[in-house]
C-alpha cells in the first residue's frame, strides 16, 4: 500500500457525545426547581403559586401566541440565563416580592424540563 493509498480513505466520523450525563443533569436541576417552587408557593400562598405556574407555561403561551423558532422572543423565553438572572438579582438584590422569585423558579423549571424532555416534532 502506498502512501497515498492510506491517505485517500476518509478518516472515521468522531462519535457524538452521549447525551446520558446532560439529561441527568437537567433532570437532578429540574426536581430540585420543581420542589423548591412549591416550598416556595406553599410558604407565601396563592399569588407566589399563581406566578410559579404562569412562568412554567411562558414557553406554551409564547408558541400558542404563533411566535415561531427564528424569532427573538420565541428564543428569549428558552435561555437560562433570563430565569437565573432574574433569581440571582431577587436573591442578592434589594427587592422583596416573593411571586418575582418564584416566577423565575417556575420558568427555569420549565426550561430544564425542555431539555431533558425534547420535543422532536417542531411545528
């Protein structure tokens, strides 16, 4: 075999990276979201589990609006960092309203949610 023989023969395809690990991640952060919104809800009453519920259902209500993927909102409403920075300013920040934290909570409950559950059929 020449040398330009074994060079002409493309190389392997990299294998992908397992998604096992992720899903386990997000999975762990979405029960861990899920039960820290209903202490929540359950310790400041109905208003906290109001806003909890409305924020889980933000990224239906955006889709049932007719907002489609390559649309900014449509992509706001399904990045992390909007829901954490919302709960780390509450947390550190001079604001004391319980159905704001617990919004994030929800919303970010729903977004690790999306990632472990994908839906494979966007319409």
């Amino acid at each position: 075999m020449t040398t330009e023989e074994a060079h002409s023969h493309p190389s392997p395809p990299i294998p992908r990276v397992r998604r096992g690990p992720r899903r386990i991640g997000w999975s762990v952060l979405a029960l861990f979201l899920a039960a820290f919104a209903i202490f929540e809800s359950v310790k400041y009453g109905l208003a906290t589990t109001a806003a909890a519920l409305a924020f889980f259902a933000l990224p239906d209500l955006v889709r049932l609006a007719g907002l489609r993927a390559p649309g900014l909102l449509y992509h706001a409403v399904h990045r992390v960092w909007i829901p954490l920075v919302v709960l780390v300013a509450y947390t550190f920040g001079p604001i004391v309203w319980p159905p704001l934290f617990t919004a994030a909570l929800g919303w970010l409950t729903r977004i690790a949610a999306d990632r472990v559950f994908p839906r494979t059929s966007r319409v």
